[in-house]
C-alpha cells in the first residue's frame, strides 16, 4: 500500500523533464580532454583530490555583506554561478522569542523543490521548544530559481559538473547562514535537513566546527546512488545511462556525499532518520549508512519512520517526523 501511495505522490510534483547529459566541466573551472574518452578519469581525479583536501573544497571566505529586512535575511554566496539571481543566498529568520539560558539556533535546509513556506512549521515548532530557526532556500529554489524553469533542476540535474559545483555552493551557504547566527550571538548551534537538505546538512556538519548537532531525516550513504535508483530522480537516469555507470558516477560525486565524511562528525550529536517504505531514498541505502555509522563506532541516534519518503510530509507522518527531530535538537543543543 505504501509504495503504491508513494509512487502516486512522486508524480504530483508536475512534469520532470530529463534534461541533457553533460560532464560540466565548465563549471569546475577543467578543460576537456584531447581524448573525450579520457573525461571520466579526469573527473576521478579531481574528485579524488577533492576528497583529499576537503577542508579547502568546503573553505569559507568570510563575509560582512549580511542583510536583515524584517524575517529575511541575505548575503552573498561564496560561489559564483552565471546566474546572477543564484549567487545571493536567502533565508527566513524565526528567532525565540524569550530565550532562556544559553542561546540556541538551528539552521533548516529544506528538501529538493521544497516551495517558499517549506519547513515552516518545522521552524515554528521549534520557537516552541525555545530555539531559534533559520530556514536557507537552496541555490535555483525560491527567489534564486530561474524564472524560465518550473523546477530547482541545476542543483540535481545529468549535469554532472554542475550538479557537484552547486550542491557544494549550498554547503558553503550553509557554513555562511552559520557563520551570522555566530554574530548575533547564538552559542548552541545545530543543522537539520530532509533530503537533499540530509545530504548537505551532513556535510556541513562534517565541516563547520560550530556545528553542534545534526538530525538528518531521510539518509543515504552515496549521492549518485539516490540519483541512479530513487523514484524521485528516475527521469534523470535515461539521461545518465549509455554516458557513465553508477561505479563511476558514485566515484565522481564522492565529494558531495556523506559516507566519506563520517568520522569527521565524532564528538557531534547525529541523528538519522529514515522510512521505512522509502523508494526516493531506498531504504537499503539508509540502512547501509546506518552499519557504517555502527561499524566505525561513531555515536548516533536512529528513528525509523513507519511511511514512505513523500508521506513524510503527510498527516499524522510529518507530526512524528517534525517532533522526532525537534526532541532530538533540544535534547543535543
């Protein structure tokens, strides 16, 4: 019943087109090879040599330029795309009102398409639990979308250089988002994200040393394999096959997920959470993260929602979800 459910709800989001396989080497600053079969290792190789130095990948230049007009804040992103609409960072402030004792924030990273008023209430209820939230739109989503496109496709696309530059750039707004909570004086800081936002909440955690704890709701260990087999992303795989296997498009995207990264989060609290009928992120990918986690000892907290991935947004399932990772940061902050 809940996959028939879910694959229902998967296709409510409107029409997904696959779009246009590409290396994108151009959007990490390569040159294409002399020999086209040769653009494959290349892309190895300077995914290997961003894994290795990940500390300068995930760098963050500072930044003063942070603007606040009522709820919304600004600045501008530490990466620079050629859409200019995409290279300044929103985000919606929901502080507590009458802090007690230390001061404690959370930064929100919404799932892939998530629209304007996404995790809203997540915010609010966490006001409720006494911790101010700061909800992040994601590059190309929200005000940063391009106006011709209907859907946030250039952060999760066949593009396969853009798709590594942008979800980085998140990462790096993310840490910035961090970085103005700092300044007005938040001492308790944690990151919580859905999705594509677990995916990159968990790489901000692994890099941002500010960054007390991290719940991540929906969990995979590996970005390329969510692409190659979750539901939400099976338009783009036509595109991928025939161009690149999953061995490769795993070892190229390395960078942007989590399994490289897990002792980097020791010491952190961490929750993971997944559903149980998931097919967007395939339950038997959450649960080889969570071995991993097991194998190397790293302390962490579990929660298995009894629903899909798309009913995780629905009643009563986005009740348990929302305070599953609302007791948990306010437990951990």
């Amino acid at each position: 019943m809940f996959h028939r459910w879910e694959r229902r709800l998967a296709g409510l989001g409107g029409e997904k087109l696959p779009g246009t396989f590409d290396w994108g080497l151009d959007w990490l600053g390569l040159n294409a090879a002399e020999n086209a079969d040769d653009v494959p290792r290349q892309l190895e190789a300077w995914a290997a040599k961003a894994l290795a130095s990940s500390d300068e990948f995930f760098g963050l230049p500072p930044c003063a330029e942070y603007e606040l007009t009522g709820d919304r804040l600004s600045f501008p992103s530490a990466v620079i795309t050629p859409h200019a609409s995409n290279n300044t960072v929103h985000a919606r402030f929901f502080p507590e009102s009458s802090p007690r004792g230390r001061r404690r924030a959370v930064l929100v990273l919404p799932q892939w398409n998530a629209d304007n008023d996404g995790h809203v209430a997540l915010c609010r209820l966490l006001n409720r639990m006494g911790i101010t939230a700061l909800r992040l739109s994601l590059p190309y989503h929200h005000d940063r979308k391009l106006p011709e496109l209907s859907r946030a496709d250039y952060i999760v696309s066949a593009n396969i250089g853009r798709t590594l530059q942008v979800c980085r750039q998140a990462v790096l707004d993310g840490r910035r988002a961090i970085a103005w909570l700092t300044s007005r004086g938040y001492e308790s800081i944690g990151v919580v994200g859905t999705s594509l936002g677990s995916c990159l909440s968990m790489l901000i955690a692994a890099h941002e040393p500010l960054v007390k704890a991290a719940a991540l709701n929906h969990i995979s260990p590996y970005f390329a394999d969510v692409i190659w087999d979750g539901i939400s992303t099976a338009h783009l795989r036509p595109s991928l096959e025939g161009q690149i296997d999953l061995e490769c498009l795993r070892r190229i995207w390395m960078p942007i997920s989590p399994f490289p990264y897990l002792d980097r989060v020791r010491g952190k609290k961490v929750l993971l959470v997944y559903a149980e009928y998931d097919l967007t992120f395939p339950v038997g990918l959450s649960r080889v993260l969570v071995d991993e986690f097991r194998r190397r000892g790293v302390e962490h907290e579990l929660a298995v929602l009894p629903c899909g991935h798309y009913s995780t947004a629905v009643t009563p399932f986005k009740w348990v979800a929302g305070f599953t990772l609302c007791r948990f940061l306010t437990r951990s902050l």
